[in-house]
C-alpha cells in the first residue's frame, strides 16, 4: 500500500487486503480518508483563522487551548483515521480498539479543552453572540449536553456495538463504517465538553457530580474489556475469518488484545483525564477564593471611604459650631 494509500481512500475487506502488518508498517503506513481529511483541515484552518483575529487586534489566546486542539484534538483524530490504524481498523479487531479509544477517550478531551465555542464568542459582535448564546439554550442542545444522557451514551454505546449486529454491519457498510467514527467522536465531545471543557454549555455540573460521572463511567470500560478477552466466540467472526490471514495475531488472540486494549487502556485515559479533572478543579478553586478576597477587600475599602466620610463631615459640623457642647457659666455671670 505505502504511497499508493495516499491516492485512494481504502475500506479494507476480504477481497481488498492490506499486506501483513509489522511494526514498521504500523509507524509509517499512511491512507487518505476524505471524511478525516475535510474535517480536519476545515478544523484546524478555522481554529487557527480565528486564534489570527484575536492575535491581529491585539487579544491574547492561551497557547494550551491552540496546542490541544491542533495537536491533541485534530492531531489524535487524523493519526486515528489516516494512519496504520485506519488502514488496518477493519483487519484487525485491535487495531479497531485502538482507534475507537482515541476517538472516543482521547480526542474529544483535547477538543473540549481547545474552547472552541469560547474562540468562536471572541470573534464575533454582540449580535452574533447573542445568536450562538441561543442555540447553546435551545432545547435540542439542551437535551443532547444533558450530562446523564450523555454519560448514558458513553456507557452503553460499545455494549450494543459489540455485543449486537450493529458492529458486523459498520464492517461490511463503508458509510456505516464512516459513520461510527463521526458518531464515536460526537459522544465523546457531548460527555467531555460539559465536564472538561471551559465552553459555555446548556448544563454546567457542580465539581462533585462531574467527578460522580467520571465515576460512574470507569467500570463500565473495564468490564466490557474483560467480557471481550474471555468470550471463546468471534466478535463478527464471519468477517474476520473471511480474510483468512496467514499472519499473526489469530483472529481470537487478536480479539482478547482487543479487550484488554479496552480495559487497560479505558482506565489509564481516565485515570489521566481524572488528573486534569483535578487540576481543573483545583485551579477553579484558586480562582473563586481570588475572586472572594478581591470582593471582601473591595467591601472593605468602600466600608473605610464611608467611614472616612462620614468622619469628615463630623469634622465639618464641628467647626461650624453645630456639634460644640454650651458652657457653664461663669461665677460673675450668675
């Protein structure tokens, strides 16, 4: 394949195969995809478009949000979709765990914490933000960031696309297969955007039920990883027999690396998405306690500027003789 993947998309199947795969090829196979090459070019070209507005006027843009979404969010869903991974997602039920981890866990965190929504405000009039401010508080996204549907999504979405027809089906249907990653991609963002992500959003959870969320969604990953790794019966076992590969892994080695690519690797994303979480947090923490000294301070100044006042003008009525206690009087004068 090599270079001649850079001319035609390639959906791999039984009767188009890749050569084997090695490591080599796993470090420098490359395919073109039109659906991550569009999307990611329009992704990274308007970002960056508008990190350049804010630079030409003389606003500042946090150098992290840039990198995480450059390099993290698109960088991460490009590597996903156009590399080996890409080229081998329908061989291998690996190399598909894989890819459908970094979609999932890995890519919408560095996008939720690129702030596009936020980039997009700065750029824009009153008029225009006002519009974007509606469509954030209308019911359809209302009800698609409502953080229980969307940590719902997260949970069961891998239990009926693997233990259901509906995997076999994304196999042997090009834009079913197309489709899985944009939706793999949209959970992901719709669960991390409201939890990580310093957008504003149509629901904005207190730090502890965010963390409860986080939570909640860590065993479901290792369970699922664990019931793949001990199943004696092919995932789309059809399919992947179908190819009738002389290379290693065998189809159902390859499907307990699968598993376990889903269990170790869902824990080490949360664990590491946890640990932003935290500091997120902390830093938030930071900030509001900033905000309340800054606030008690302002109390106090305007507290001592009133007192001072009205000291001033006890003063003022003092000299004037309006505050001054009468004499007694003199001897000579009874």
């Amino acid at each position: 394949m090599g270079f001649a993947g850079w001319l035609t998309p390639l959906h791999a199947d039984p009767a188009n195969q890749p050569p084997p795969l090695t490591w080599l090829r796993l470090l420098t196979e490359w395919k073109f995809d039109p659906l991550f090459a569009i999307s990611a070019a329009l992704g990274l070209g308007l970002y960056l478009w508008g990190v350049w507005r804010l630079h030409s006027r003389g606003d500042a843009w946090p150098a992290v949000r840039t990198w995480s979404w450059c390099l993290g969010g698109i960088g991460t869903a490009t590597i996903a979709g156009m590399s080996a991974l890409g080229a081998y997602d329908t061989v291998l039920f690996s190399v598909h765990m894989v890819q459908h981890m970094m979609l999932t866990m890995i890519t919408p965190v560095f996008l939720a914490i690129g702030a596009p929504v936020t980039l997009l405000l700065r750029n824009l009039g009153a008029p225009g933000k006002r519009r974007v401010m509606r469509i954030l508080g209308s019911w359809p996204l209302r009800v698609l960031f409502f953080p229980p549907l969307a940590t719902a999504l997260l949970i069961t979405t891998p239990f009926a696309l693997y233990l259901t027809a509906i995997y076999p089906f994304t196999l042997q249907v090009g834009w079913a297969h197309d489709l899985l990653h944009v939706y793999m991609v949209t959970v992901g963002c719709l669960f991390f955007f409201p939890i990580l992500g310093n957008d504003p959003m149509p629901h904005r959870l207190p730090y502890p039920m965010r963390l409860l969320l986080l939570f909640i969604t860590m065993p479901a990953q290792a369970f699922l990883g664990t019931t793949i790794m001990g199943s004696s019966r092919l995932i789309a076992e059809d399919w992947y027999l179908a190819f009738g590969r002389a290379w290693p892994p065998s189809p159902i080695d390859d499907q307990y690396y699968a598993g376990a690519i889903m269990w170790a690797t869902g824990d080490l994303t949360m664990g590491v998405i946890m640990a932003v979480f935290l500091a997120q947090w902390y830093a938030d923490s930071k900030r509001e306690a900033a905000r309340v000294d800054r606030k008690l301070d302002r109390e106090e100044r305007i507290a001592a500027q009133r007192a001072a006042a009205s000291r001033t003008e006890g003063n003022r009525y003092d000299d004037a003789g309006g505050g001054r206690a009468v004499a007694a009087p003199d001897e000579d004068d009874r």
